[in-house]
C-alpha cells in the first residue's frame, strides 16, 4: 500500500474538498445579498406584506430552502460517502461545484419563472448523475436513482406545464409551491432530516 492508498490521507483530501465547495456555497449566498438588498447598504422594512410577498421574493425563498437542504443533504452524504482519489471523486467533485453554480443562476433567475422553473431539471439531472457516480465509485447502492430520477420528471413535467400554460402572477404561484413541495418530499425520501 503506497501513501497515496492510505485511508487517512483519501479522508483528508475529501475534507479539504468539501471545505471548498462548502466555500463555493458561501460565495453563492454572499453573491446573492446585493440582489435581495440591492446595493443599498441600508436595510429598511418595507411598508406594506405587498412588498414582501411578491414572486420574485417566494422563488427566492424556494431557491434558499432547495440550497439548504441541499448542503445538509451533501455533508450527510460525504460524511457517509468521502470522494475517494480517482475518477469516480473527480467527477462528484466537479458536480458538486456544477450544482452549486446551478443554485447561483437559480437566484439570479428568480424574477424569470420560466427559467427559474427550467433550472430545477437541471439540478436534478445533476443530483441523479451524482448518484449513480456514487454507487459506483464506492461500489454500492448507497444511494437511490430510483428517487432521484422520479422527482427529476416531476421537475421536468412542472416545467413543461408551465411554458405551456404561459406566464401569468396566479399560475407562477402555483408553480413555486410545486416547487417547493417537491424539494422538501424529495429531502425527505432522501433521509436528509434521518440520523443513521
């Protein structure tokens, strides 16, 4: 066994490359202030809930929660899964940074419902890839495609639904909560709020 087999050293290379995409998330949320605040270093309160309750604002809250849960989701995986030295960790790696940059265009699509739709296939696209990346780097079905693949099409078939039907404030509404949903049952059937 060389030192570059060794377990202790695979486990350190996984935590410093988690510790970047752990990086790469904070960019991505402190990236996303200005375009919530605006520019503007002074917070107020706006006046009035019609303010606060707009489109842009709940796909900006969708977007925050996918992105969460999504972190918690990723440091339960690699806790249990570390990217081992080799292609298989390369590759989860490089999805890993992809999928974050997924989220940024997410938050700065959230004024766009058509694209702010068109991106959650994506990212499911990616998680699936993950997935089967993961089943075969470390050799096991430590994780379901099954799952991922079943709310890849929900997303997919949300969107769909919604270029066709048009754009309109009510139907974008429903769409987001869809949204929403589907993140958070897809969390859960992941076992991201489950201790192991």
């Amino acid at each position: 066994m060389t030192e570059l087999d060794s377990p202790s050293l695979e486990r350190k290379l996984s935590d410093r490359l988690v510790s970047l995409v752990d990086i790469v998330f904070g960019v991505v949320f402190g990236l996303s202030i200005p375009t919530v605040f605006g520019s503007d270093t002074n917070i107020t309160i706006p006046n009035s809930w019609g303010n606060i309750l707009t489109i842009s604002n709940f796909a900006l809250f969708v977007a925050y929660i996918s992105i969460i849960l999504s972190w918690i989701g990723y440091h339960k995986a690699m806790e249990q899964y570390p990217f081992k030295i080799g292609v298989g960790g390369s590759r989860r790696f490089f999805m890993d940074l992809v999928i974050v940059f997924l989220y940024a265009v997410l938050i700065y699509a959230r004024s766009n419902t058509l694209l702010y739709l068109a991106i959650f296939p994506i990212i499911y696209l990616f998680y699936l890839a993950w997935d089967v990346v993961l089943n075969h780097e470390h050799r096991t079905n430590a994780t379901s495609t099954r799952t991922t693949f079943k709310y890849f099409i929900i997303f997919l078939i949300t969107w769909l639904i919604y270029s066709y039907i048009g754009a309109t404030y009510d139907v974008a509404w429903i769409f987001l909560v869809v949204a929403l949903i589907s993140n958070l049952a897809f969390r859960y059937e992941k076992g991201t709020w489950r201790h192991n």
